[in-house]
C-alpha cells in the first residue's frame, strides 16, 4: 500500500477535476467531498503495521482522506499550522529509543480549536491515563471493579502524605487498610512499567520484578529483597490469583471488542514465543459482563479505541490496567472489523 509522507494527503478516490459550471447541480460536488483524518500521533505509532492496516481499509471503502501530522510537525510546528481535519486520531506514546514524548497539552489545545471535529480518544482524558491513581480512580466512579488497593502517596522529599503508612513483614497498612502479601506494587505513574509482586515469609518471602520484555524475559525473581520501596508513590495491591493469564481487550468504539490472552508475566518470567518468534496468544470470548465493561472502559474514558488489561480470578473479571489508543496486531479480521467499524463511527 503507498503510504502518505508526512503532512501529505492520501485519499481513497482519484481527486475530482474542477467544476466547468455546466453541472446541473454543485451540491453533487459536496456531497462527494472526502472525509479528512487527521493521525496526529508519533510517526512510530502513525506508521506502524497494524495502523497501516487499519487505514488503508479505510481509505478503500472511498469516503476518506488521510493527514499523518509527521513528527516535525508534532514536535516542532505550531498548532496553528497543523493542517485542519474532520476526524483526529491522535494519542499520547513515548519513545524511549529517541526520547521523544508525544506533546498531549499542545495536541490538546489543537483540538480545542475545531469544535467540530470529530476526536475519536479525548485529549484530556489521556492525562488521567498517564496517572494510575486517576484511572483506577475512573473505574470506581463507573462501576468497574479494579483489585482491592491503597494508594501510598509521597511528597518531593518522600514522606508519607495523608495517612499513616506501616509496612509489616507480610503485609502493608494505610490507615485502617491493610493489604495481605502476596501484592503487587505500581509505580502511580503509567509509563513507569517496574511493577514488584512481594511473596509472603510461608513461601520464603522475596519480590519478583516485572518489566518491559526483554528478548524472551518479563519478570526477574530477587530472593531476599522484602522490603517495598519507599523512593516514591506507589500503589499496593492485592495480587489475584488468574490461571496465569492476562485478558487484552481491545475496543473500537463501545460496542466492539477484540479479546486474547497471553501468558502472565508473574508466572516464571519466561515469554511464550511462537516458531515466528511472537508471543503466544489465545483466543478468548468475552462474558457479557466482560462486553459491558468493555464498553464502560471505553466510554468512561472517552476513547474509542482503547486496550485494557483484566484479570479473571474466582469468576470474577478485575480492570488492573487501561493502555488507551491500542490495535491489536497480527489479525487480518481485527483489521478489518476495525476499518468497518470506525467507518460507521465517523460517518454515522
Ligand atoms: N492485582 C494484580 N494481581 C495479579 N496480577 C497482576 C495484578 N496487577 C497486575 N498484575 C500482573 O502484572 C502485569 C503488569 O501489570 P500492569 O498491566 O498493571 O502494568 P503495566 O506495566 O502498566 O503493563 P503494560 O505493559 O500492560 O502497560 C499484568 O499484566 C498482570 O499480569
Ligand atoms: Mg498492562
């Protein structure tokens, strides 16, 4: 598929030649006008293979043009500049290779000047996502069960603000909550991916740290250290036993939602890999249950499309994680499920 450079317009229907002014009626002109999406995002995101994918489908069903924004143009330009769209996908992503930050407040400001055009995940809402305190926080306000959790919260100079905070050898206590070992520690901020799980003294105590994968692990086991930090804020957790799986949901819009499993990375850190070198995944049916909180993710956080993460313990299905912006990769019917129903958003 040829792919527009940046800043440049690809549409799925040849450009229309000029009125000669011997048409009956210019409202046929109109009519046919091409709808514009913006992507508004990095370029590693904007050009990546299932985004691609998605709108090149799109493009073919001939309503649409497409605007990919560029990074110079993110970056560096504006948003005075930034060329005016219909429809704008745009999301926050971070690059640790280049350091680069997608700028949410400038993208935000963007939007705020075209009232009319149709943003399919909130600007302002990604903030929240970049806060776990925020979207656990959300969840509760509409009705979406998270794991049970205390919010340790610590000032510029790392002391505890708000309650007391206690840490005992197999448990941690704020106030008046107490949260039994075996938990799982998160950083409050969301890119911060060193999540910790501290085991309990009957099983020999120690942590395992998860981490963004590396080759083929995810988790390391360090015995003896059982102690929680105390360099920051951080959420404590109780850990829910799943049968070593994680559900991904991915949404487009509130009615759809795609569902796989992979391996937990608590499970012994090693990542299951396929012959073609991929993380194995299995296929999943949501329960109803699960699709209405799908749908109440989606809707909660005002991002059409939106990857979340849920833990299934005891027959119940626990939110411990919403990803925003997120496509699912290596599907050729999410791909297509995805153009169509993004169609019928826009256009409906
Ligand atoms: N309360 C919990 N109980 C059991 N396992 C958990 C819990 N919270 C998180 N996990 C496990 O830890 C993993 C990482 O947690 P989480 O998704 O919150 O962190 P993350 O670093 O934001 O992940 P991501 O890479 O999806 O952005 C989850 O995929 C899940 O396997
Ligand atoms: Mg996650």
């Amino acid at each position: 598929m040829e792919w527009p450079s940046s800043g440049s317009r690809s549409g799925g229907k040849p450009p229309r030649t000029p009125p000669t002014g011997e048409e009956e009626c210019y409202d046929d002109v109109d009519e046919h006008k091409l709808v514009t999406i913006g992507v508004c995002a990095l370029e590693k995101k904007a050009c990546s293979k299932p985004m691609k994918e998605i709108l090149g489908r799109l493009l073919s069903f001939g309503d649409f043009e497409a605007v990919i924004f560029g990074d110079d143009v993110i970056l560096n330009d504006p948003v005075t500049s930034w060329p005016k769209c219909d429809v704008l996908i745009s999301f926050y992503s971070q690059d640790t290779e280049t350091d680069k930050a997608f700028p949410l407040a400038k993208a935000h400001e963007y939007a705020q000047m075209y009232p009319h055009m149709y943003v399919i995940n909130d600007l302002e809402v990604q903030n929240d996502l970049l806060d776990r305190r925020r979207v656990y926080e959300i969840l509760k306000d509409h009705g979406i069960q998270t794991p049970p959790h205390v919010i340790v919260n610590r000032d510029e100079n790392n002391n505890v603000v708000g309650e007391e905070f206690i840490e005992g050898e197999d448990y941690v206590q704020l106030g008046s909550d107490v949260v039994h070992k075996p938990f799982v520690e998160k950083p409050v901020c969301g890119e911060d991916h060193n999540v910790c799980i501290y085991y309990p003294h009957s099983v020999g105590g120690g942590m395992k740290q998860l981490f963004r994968k590396r080759n083929d692990r995810s988790s390391e086991f360090c015995t003896g250290c059982n102690n929680v930090r105390r360099d920051g804020s951080y959420i404590y957790e109780q850990f829910l036993r799943t049968a070593g799986t994680d559900v991904k949901v991915y949404t487009v819009g509130p009615d759809y939602a795609h569902a796989e499993a992979r391996k937990s990375p608590t499970v012994d850190g090693r990542v299951q890999r396929g012959k073609d070198g991929k993380e194995v995944r299995y296929p999943v049916l949501l329960s109803p249950a699960e699709k209405e909180t799908a749908r109440r993710v989606c809707l909660a956080f005002r991002q059409g499309v939106c990857g979340f993460d849920l833990l299934r313990c005891k027959g119940r299905s626990y939110v411990c994680d919403v990803n925003g912006w997120s496509f699912v990769k290596k599907s050729v019917k999410y791909y297509e499920d995805a153009a169509g129903v993004l169609r019928t958003m826009i256009l409906t």
